[in-house]
C-alpha cells in the first residue's frame, strides 16, 4: 500500500482505527482485525489510552508481538481516564506514556497525540514534557487532536527548536468539511499532516443506511442517542446523490469517501475503524480512485467547499 509522511514516519494512506478494540469486539475478533490490516499491507495503527477501557492497547500490544517493527502505533493521551489520570499537565504526561508503553509492551511510541486541548495548562510545558519524551527516545513523533488553527499556530510558534507537533486529527468527511476553512490551510503552510477522524461520517458513508429504510441492527447510529441524530433526510439525499455520482464512475461510496479525503494535499493517512477482516479489506481497497480536478468539482457540486477556501482548494498531484 502507498505510503506518506507524518515527520519521520512513512504510515500507510488507510490506517486502522482500534477504538473497537475491547468495546465492540472482544480479543479473538480483534486478533482477527489485526492479522488482516497486516495482510492488506496497513501499517498505522491508532488507538488511545482511553479506547476499550485501556484495552484496546493492551490487545494491540499482545496481538502484534514480533510484529511491532512492521507497524506505526499512535496512540493518544489526556482525556479523561479519571480524576487524577487526565489532561496535558506535564507531570501526568510522563506517566500516561509509561503506561501507553507498557501497555502497548513497546519501548516507544510512534506517534503521541494530545487528545484534546487543555485550558489549564499552558502548550509551552505540554510541550516542553513531550520534547523530554522525544529526547528520552521513549516518543518518535509528537501529534494533537481537536485543535483550532490558532492553536496549531500558537503550538507551532512555542516549540522554538524542541520537538513540534507533526500531525493534528480532526474530524473531516464529505459531509464535515470544516477543516478546509482554517486547519487544513494551516497544516500546509506549518507542513503539519492532517489525519481525520469519522472519514466515514459514523458509517452514513459505507452505503449500509439507504433512504426508507431502517438503520441496520447492531449499528451505530440504530443504538440511538448522538449518533441517531446523524440521519436526517437532508444528509441521507446528500448520500444518495453521492453514492450515484461514485456508482456513476464505476466506484462505491466508501471509495469516494475514502479516495476524496486522500485527494486533498495535507491528508496523510485516512483512519478508518473496522470490526471484521471484511471491513479491514473494504477500508483498504478503498483508496485507489484517483480523482480527477472534474470528480472534484462534481462532488463540490453536491456538498459545496467552504466559501473560504473554494479558492485555494487543490487536487494532490
């Protein structure tokens, strides 16, 4: 599978989200996700600290045994594990990353994410405890979650030669492309990758939820609560004149999401969750489409770029 650049890293273009991990699927049926990623030739991995209760690393750490050196492992530290164990506080990030080793029985970690913004701390010393990490050799890279242009900025402007963040995940999707406004401009002037996170807006973009028919069983979005409010008549059109325009090509809609998000110039990799080996090969196989700057302009045509940026908006080459 293709590869890009995240700092020093060269991860695959599909990465597996492993927030499954321990909350939907049990150990044998991970061990079966994670063989397949490996087999479909994915080598990113991201989980968090937090994903499965702390299981989700304890499995990966378990399942990829030998295999560590194949892979890159993200994983992502500060929020809330309780009421002692959160937040970007520099004496807690110490600990939070010997446990992530530990629990991942590595001696480092690929790429170490601030989960979340902290109000209470200052980036400076965030960052000040990550660079301790890089230069203890404990980190690789150094990444955030959830952040705002000015706080990439502001990050961006603090580091001052010391290890700097070289990767931001946020949430982008066909239908969620706010990060074109601010952030993803940001990335490429700050040459910061972009990951997204819902790639697939919480499954509306597989093409298992259809107009006039019911959500399928087991389901995100058919357990209720947030992710229930997703299925609206309106979004549900917006996919349907997507999957026509991907069908229309030849493609599914899962490749167009996933082809669509590879095209944009800062993207790096497209984490994707799975709980099956069929998922994982879906999800891998989906990022082929090479979209021409037509494809482009026709899917803008059903879900419009932010007028901020229609302007600056670019395929990659």
């Amino acid at each position: 599978m293709e590869t890009r650049r995240i700092g020093s890293l060269q991860v695959s273009i599909v990465g597996l989200g492993c927030n499954n991990f321990g909350w939907n699927i049990d150990y044998d049926k991970t061990s079966r996700v994670v063989d397949a990623a490996l087999d479909r030739g994915i080598n990113f991995f991201d989980t968090a600290d937090i994903y499965g209760n702390t299981q989700s690393e304890e499995f990966l750490g378990r399942l990829l045994g030998s295999r560590r050196d194949r892979v890159v492992i993200a994983t992502k530290f500060g929020a809330r594990m309780d009421d002692e164990r959160r937040g970007a506080r520099p004496e807690y990030i110490g600990r939070a990353a010997e446990d992530s080793l530990r629990r991942l029985g590595t001696d480092r970690i690929d790429l170490y994410y601030l989960h979340q913004p902290d109000p209470e701390v200052p980036i400076a010393d965030t960052l000040g405890a990550l660079d301790d990490l890089v230069t203890a050799g404990k980190v690789r890279e150094i990444a955030c979650s959830n952040f705002t242009a000015e706080m990439l900025r502001a990050a961006h402007d603090t580091a001052r030669g010391r290890a700097r963040f070289t990767a931001v995940q946020n949430e982008y999707s066909l239908l969620h492309r706010d990060p074109e406004c601010e952030v993803i401009p940001e990335c490429e002037r700050l040459d910061i990758a972009f990951v997204p996170y819902f790639p697939l807006a919480s499954g509306l973009l597989t093409g298992k939820y259809r107009r006039g028919r019911p959500a399928p069983e087991g389901s995100r979005i058919a357990a209720g609560g947030y992710f229930a409010g997703l299925l609206t008549d309106q979004k549900l059109d917006t996919v349907e004149s997507l999957r026509s325009f991907a069908e229309s090509n030849g493609h599914t809609l899962l490749e167009l999401a996933i082809s669509w998000l590879l095209a944009r110039p800062a993207v790096a990799s497209v984490i994707a969750g799975a709980t099956s080996p069929q998922q994982v090969a879906a999800n891998g196989a989906a990022g082929g489409w090479r979209l021409t700057d037509s494809d482009i302009a026709a899917v803008d045509a059903v879900v419009p770029a932010p007028d901020a940026v229609a302007r600056v908006s670019r395929v990659r080459g």
